[in-house]
C-alpha cells in the first residue's frame, strides 16, 4: 500500500523553495535525494517546464526517515500534476512531510485528490491525515502485512528511500518477533528495527565499507566491500567480502573473497547485525590477521575463480 495525493499545480515552485516551505511547516530539516542534490548543484534540468532537476524526485528528513517521500511531476495543458507518494512502513516524519508538501503544492485553496480517498481541500489534508493518524496506523499494518508474507517465503525484504535501505528476513524477523511484548507493538518495532539499519544506530563510529564492483572476461560482475584489520566496518549489503592476504608481505597481494552468507559461520558471535544484510564488524587487529585468514581459509574463494567461472 501507499498514500498517494494528486495535486494540479499552476506554477510549479522551484525545488529548493519545495524544501524550504515544507520544512518550515514540518519543522525540520528536510533535503532531495543525491542524485537530485547533486544534480540541483550542477545546475541540471531534464525538461523545460519544470524547474526541478528531473520531474521525479524523493525527499526525506535526515535521521527521522524511512521511506521519504516521492514527487512526480507531468505537464498538464494548464497545469502541471504532481504525485505525491509515501510508502507503507514510512516514519511519521516521512508521512508528515508528505501532508506538508501537499499543503506547498495546493497553497491555501487549492484542491487535492488522494487515492482511495477522495478530494480534499488543502487544510482538510491535514486534518484528516495528520491530526488523525488512523490511516497512517493502517499503512503500518498492512506494510507489517507484506513484510511478514515475504519473509515466510523464505526471502527478505529490502525496505527504505532516499535516506538508505534495510533488509528485514528472517533473522531480523525472529528478534523482532521474541522482543515484543505487545503483538500491538511490532508495527512501531519494525519501522525503528528499518530506521536504526538505516542510520547504522550504535554504530556511527564504524567506516562504511565502500562497495565495488568486480568485473570477469567473461562480463560476470559480483559486488564486494573490502575488509580491512584495524578497522571498525559496517558491512552493507554484499555479494562478497574482499579480503587481503599476507597485507605485510612487500610484494604482490593476493585477495580472497568470501561469501557474505558465510560471514557469521567465518566468524561466529562476532558480528552485530543491524538486519539480514548489515553487519557491524568490529575491529580485528593486525596482529590477529594471519590466524583470522587461517579460520576463514576454507571459506574463501581466489577472485578469478569466482569472476571466470
């Protein structure tokens, strides 16, 4: 599910105006996606009716979003149309910011058309969506819903925005599920469970390992984090861990790749897990590196075995 608004907009405000008023109405700060950011500060625009670098856009408030919010904006005959979408398990920031731009784009007397729901006058936005947080609560519910049919089936659930990702299966699901006490809670419990993944709560000190891509002969691509010792890292989302041999030898590395499915059996009640597919590794030291290789050997396979297969 998803809350979804239509607003007819005559003059389309400029993105960074967008921001800026439903900030102040939210009361927080609020910014675009990267790829929008970085494209605002490039001076891009995809079109000439619309003043925003592409007319789809995501915005979202740091360190309180989930889902965000995503605008999409066509052009009408006298007016352009924007889409207004906020996904389920979103936080009530995000649902707030989603009100809040509806409320920028109508102006005071304008005209919304929400999905399910009807035509609402701006303020009639607010009440109904804002000032009464049943339907948000029912967004929550059937997002817990679809998460919970997903990870039945054995699969996880990559759930996030522009703020980032977290990806709830099974292992995140059972500690969710054995640390309620109220059924009634696990809405809540979810969506705190998504946000702190997503911000890496507890872990803010630790280096987000960068992501690569490994490229084969044959045009086989696998994505890996390097690990490092001496290093606190946060390990996002992998196909593979690339792992350097003998990092004190002078010559020629060799790297090693282990499957991030076998972290946990590699290097057992080490690891922290934020969800199914983030770990928080601490530190191993230089000095214990060579030993840590050793126990990790028969699980690691050399770059070329996996890349030219």
């Amino acid at each position: 599910m998803a809350f979804v608004v239509r607003v007819d907009v005559a003059e389309l405000p400029t993105l960074a105006d967008l921001i800026d008023a439903a900030g102040d109405r939210l009361g927080m700060d609020v910014q675009a996606d990267e790829v929008t950011t970085i494209a605002a500060d490039q001076g891009e625009r995809s079109t000439s009716w619309c003043p925003w670098p592409h007319p789809r856009i995501a915005i979202y408030v740091p360190g309180a979003s989930t889902r965000g919010v995503e605008l999409l904006a066509t052009r009408g005959r006298d007016a352009a149309e924007v889409v207004v979408s906020v996904a389920a398990l979103a936080t009530w920031s995000d649902w707030r910011l989603a009100v809040a731009v509806c409320q920028v784009l109508a102006g005071p007397s304008g005209t919304l058309r929400v999905e399910g729901e009807g035509e609402f006058l701006a303020e009639g936005v607010l009440r109904h969506f804002e000032q009464d947080d049943q339907r948000y609560l029912n967004e929550c519910v059937a997002g817990v819903a679809s998460v919970e049919a997903t990870v039945r089936q054995g699969r996880v659930a990559r759930i996030g925005g522009p703020a980032g990702h977290a990806a709830i299966g099974p292992r995140t699901w059972i500690e969710l599920i054995d640390d309620l006490h109220d059924p009634e809670d696990l809405p809540v419990a979810l969506i705190e469970r998504i946000q702190g993944s997503i911000e890496a709560r507890g872990f803010e000190r630790y280096h987000e390992a960068n992501p690569m891509w490994l490229d084969g002969r044959d045009g086989r691509e696998v994505l890996a984090v390097v690990l490092a010792p001496d290093v606190d890292t946060l390990l996002r989302d992998p196909e593979y861990v690339l792992i350097g041999d003998d990092l004190e030898a002078d010559g020629e590395v060799t790297m090693w790749l282990l499957p991030f499915h076998q972290l946990e059996g590699g290097l057992p009640g080490v690891c922290k897990w934020l969800d199914d597919r983030t770990a928080a590794l601490p530190a191993i030291p230089r000095a214990q590196w060579t030993n840590v290789l050793a126990r990790l050997r028969p699980l690691l396979v050399s770059v070329p075995d996996v890349l030219d297969r």
